[in-house]
C-alpha cells in the first residue's frame, strides 16, 4: 500500500462517522451549500468515487445512466477549488468537462451552479450550435469550471481564445459516447493541451478496448470504480414489449398515449427524419409534443427540453442524441418507436425513466423486421424482454385521408421514400425532364417534307431564319457601333 492509498484510508476513517456527504471528504460552505441543493444521501458511485478523488487518485468509473455520475466527479473538484483561494488566469480555466452532446454539457453545468450557489464558483459553456463570441467573452477572464463538447473547444483552442496550460482537472463523461461520435481524437488533443501534472476522471457505461485504450494514455493507476455490470438496466424499470407491424405502430402508440396514467413521456426514433414523422402524426392525432434532434438549432433544442421539463410538454420524441443529456424528474414512460441500431443505446434510452430510485416503464414496439435488435438488447441486458401485447394477428390501419389543406402524412420506416402504390420514389423510378414540354407529335396522314425537292428546298430557304449576330459585349459593340456612325 502506497502513501496515497495510506492516506485516503486515514481520511476515510476520520470521516466514518459524520453524516451524509461530510463522511466522504466534503466540508465548509460546499457542505452547506450542497445539503441546500436538495442532495442529501450519497449515492453508492459518489461514495466510492469521491474520497479517492479527494485524495489525488485518478478515477475510471464504471456506471449505469442515471447512477449520480455527475455529483461523483464535480463535488470533489468544487471541494478543492474553493479550498485554493488563488485567482483565474485570463482565457483560462481551472478544470474541463467533456460531454458528447450539448444537452448533457447543458445539464452538467446546470447542477454545478445549483450545488455551488454562494461559493462565488465561475463556470462556462462551450457549445457547438450558439453564439461563439459570447462564449469566447465569458472565457476572457477565466473560469473555475469549464464545460464543453470537443468540437467547438477545440476550434478556440487552436485559435488562441482558450488556454488549457493550467487545466490540472480533467473529466471525461461519457467516454464511450464520445467514441460513438467520433470525437476521440478531440479528446486527445484537449488532453494533451492540459497541465501535464492534472487529475483526471473518466466514466462510462460500458468499457470497450478502444475506451480502455484511452484511459490507461490519459491515466496514472487510476481507482476503477464499478457500480452495476457493464449495460445493465436500473431495477426500477418495467420493461416489455408489444409487437406490432411499423403501419400499426401509429395507431398504438395513440393508444397508448390516451392512457392517464402516463405522466411525462420519452419517445425515441431511429432516425431524424422518423422523429419528425412521429412528431407530425402525434400532432394530427391530437397530442401536443415537441421534437429534439441533431438537425435542430441549439436554443430550438433547449426551448424544447425546458418545457418538457416544466411540464408545459408532456411528450417529447427524440433521437439517440437526447438518450443521455436529459435528467428530467417525473418522466414516466420511455417508449421505444425504433429499436436503435446499436444495442447500448437501449440502455441509456431507458435510463431517462427510473431516476433516483423512482419507478419508471420503457415499452418498446417492436416490428418482425426488428426481432434480431430486440436479440441484441436482450443479450446486453442479460434478460428475456416480457411481450405485453401482440397485434401482428389484426391487419394493418387504412390510410387516414388528410382533411382539406393539411398536407398528406408522409411514411415512416421501410414505408419512407415510397408512392402510395408502393412504388419507390427514388431518382431512378422519376420520371426525366420533367420541366421540358413534350415533344410535338407529326401531323397525321401528312408525310415528312422531302429536303431534296426542289420546290421544298426553295420553301425552306424562304422561311429559314437570317443568322444571329453574335453579341461582342458593350466594350467592343457599341463603341464600334459609335465610330461607324
């Protein structure tokens, strides 16, 4: 047992006995202010992973959605910001938070202001898809805690609006999300950017090599902490399935949605474009709902996301991007549309419901086509998804004729990007030059002018028309048009 691992066993003996989170390490004005936050009993990561971040350790932590992640790595860096007492560097910031997507970066932000509230903590967001000036000014005179995803940050770094020099705590939140999007090599640049000497964190729901790989580049003999085995589901969640063919999902899912007994709902979609579907088809079978995805602007995306969680919306459909990044409480029902392509998304979709030991019910509807998804979910989860109801016995909806002015509804799943024939409506199958006239049909009963006749030669030279003269330019035509006159 090394000095540090001496001294953190010390620190938690001395601790053993207070109460709450001052048994773990914290103390003084953040005590106070996190206990007025609303938090008051650790959760099992934050209790693991804290200490040892108190005490200088790396930390590789290993945790289910909704787990309490965020509490686990911000209140030890707060706790040992507030204990320095020096001043921030211009363009500079004391500790980064990495986050995939904008919505989780927003989230992480938000809960650091609202446990450091009084603790005079600076803290920035640096995003993609909003002002850049306006970022770039919050940072002039350095920051406590910057959050950021990689991509903008790391177009200011190169440009000299943000210094990471003195960045000693680095934290990486949902590391395998980031590898999903491409943003590895992001992350290692930040990385090296930072102070060779920094602590760093980096959790994730599942481990693969690639993850693995870039922890043990960025960490020194890190704590592992893992909390659930790797992509399973939190116990409070009902899960189950209803089969049902993607022409009949429609009218399920208003069904489902009729019922009172759903609160606040999540539902997600495969792709953008099906959640724009999804969230017409929801309006014109008279649910209010508000959509979330990639192609939506920033402030678009956070309109949509605070009145979901004021409760002014009660449905909000959204992609994958929005499966980690929403922390609303009272979310009721996650509803599966499509199963996602890539069987981890499963876990973090349902995660939205269940949060913080509430009960919470994720149906997924499930299309023949989709059975060898369902498959993989089942062998993440290690668990047999319950069929709550099939409806693959009944025969598909008839189209819904479109009342006057509203625009026809258009397809979704296999069905998109076909004719109501079911003809494909692809540029092979559409019908060239659609913009020329068509051609004139030859006079009946009348033949072809001969060309070698005489008399028809004679006509054609009469009515032939004289020869275009070919426009020089204002230049040369109209001066010598001028000197000629």
């Amino acid at each position: 047992m090394n000095q540090k691992e001496n001294s953190a066993v010390e620190q938690k003996q001395s601790h053993a006995e207070l109460p709450g989170f001052a048994a773990l390490g914290l103390s003084g004005a953040l005590l106070k202010a996190v206990a007025q936050s609303g938090l008051s009993d650790p959760k099992p990561i934050q209790e693991q992973a804290i200490p040892p971040h108190l005490a200088g350790h790396d930390i590789l932590g290993i945790a289910q959605t909704g787990s309490g992640k965020t509490a686990a790595f911000s209140l030890p860096i707060l706790q040992k910001i507030v204990n320095l007492g020096s001043k921030r560097g211009p363009k500079s910031a004391r500790a980064l938070i990495l986050a995939p997507t904008r919505e989780l970066a927003v989230q992480i932000e938000e809960m650091i202001r609202a446990v450091s509230k009084g603790l005079h903590i600076s803290t920035a967001l640096v995003l993609g898809g909003v002002s850049r000036n306006s970022q770039v000014k919050k940072i002039k005179l350095g920051v406590d805690i910057l959050v950021a995803t990689p991509g903008r940050l790391v177009d200011l770094v190169r440009e000299g609006d943000v210094s990471l020099a003195e960045t000693r705590y680095l934290v990486l939140d949902e590391a395998d999300r980031m590898l999903d999007m491409g943003f590895l090599p992001d992350v290692k640049r930040l990385a090296k950017a930072t102070h060779p000497k920094r602590q760093t964190a980096l959790f994730s729901a599942t481990m693969p090599a690639e993850i693995a790989a870039l922890a043990e580049s960025l960490m020194k003999e890190p704590v592992r902490i893992e909390i659930a085995p790797q992509s399973t589901t939190a116990n409070e969640i009902e899960q189950g399935v209803v089969m049902a063919r993607k022409r009949q999902k429609r009218p399920v899912l208003a069904r489902m949605l009729a019922d009172e007994k759903m609160g606040q709902v999540i539902v997600f979609a495969r792709t953008k474009h099906g959640a724009d579907i999804v969230t017409r088809n929801l309006e014109r079978d008279g649910f209010a709902a508000a959509v979330i995805h990639g192609n939506k602007s920033q402030n678009a995306r956070q309109r949509a996301l605070n009145g979901f969680r004021e409760g002014s919306i009660r449905i909000l459909v959204a992609t994958d991007i929005a499966a980690r990044g929403i922390d609303v409480p009272g979310i009721s029902h996650v509803i599966n549309y499509d199963l996602p392509d890539e069987a981890e998304s499963y876990v973090h979709r349902i995660g939205r419901t269940g949060r913080n030991g509430a009960n919470g019910v994720a149906v997924t509807l499930c299309d023949p086509s989709e059975t060898d998804k369902l498959r993989q979910v089942e062998r993440i989860i290690r668990m047999r998804l319950p069929v709550l109801a099939s409806h693959l016995d009944q025969p598909d909806p008839e189209p819904r004729k479109p009342e006057p002015g509203e625009p026809r509804a258009e397809p979704h799943g296999a069905d998109a990007g076909r004719n109501p024939h079911g003809k494909s409506r692809s540029a092979h199958h559409r019908p060239k030059n659609l913009s020329r006239k068509p051609p004139r049909e030859a006079a009946k009963d009348q033949p072809a002018p001969n060309r070698h006749h005489p008399a028809e030669a004679e006509r054609a030279e009469r009515t032939a028309k004289p020869p275009r003269k070919k426009f020089r330019g204002r230049r040369f035509g109209r001066k010598a048009a001028a000197k000629a006159a």
